[in-house]
C-alpha cells in the first residue's frame, strides 16, 4: 500500500527524503508531499522506534485537486 507524507521542515525533508530514496521508489506528488511504500516508512525510525524526523501522513482528502 503507497500513503502520502509531508515531512514538518526543510531539514526533515532533506533527511526523509534521502532515506526513503535508500530503500525504494518515492514519488513527488507535489512540493513538500511524497508518495512511498508503507513499509519504507521503518527507514524514517531511529534505533529506538521513535522517528528520526518530524513527518506526518496527509489524509486522502488533502490529495483530491477540484
């Protein structure tokens, strides 16, 4: 299953970004909003489970252009 996610600042988004280009195909559906694999989620969590930056899951409604 692909989900959308906004990552909160510029530094997270760097960060993310390159992280989620390690472990598969990402796609940019808009400035700031990237389409990935649930499961290239985990590349996003440090060793303690808690995630490494700040990013949020943008509902299907956000998406949706008309």
């Amino acid at each position: 299953m692909r989900v959308a996610i906004r990552f909160g600042n510029d530094k997270d988004r760097a960060k993310g970004a390159y992280a989620l280009a390690e472990t598969g195909p990402i796609t940019v559906l808009r400035p700031g909003v990237y389409v990935v694999r649930k499961e290239q989620l985990r590349a996003l969590n440090g060793r303690d489970g808690k995630p490494k930056v700040d990013f949020e899951v943008v509902r299907p409604e956000e998406l949706k252009v008309g």
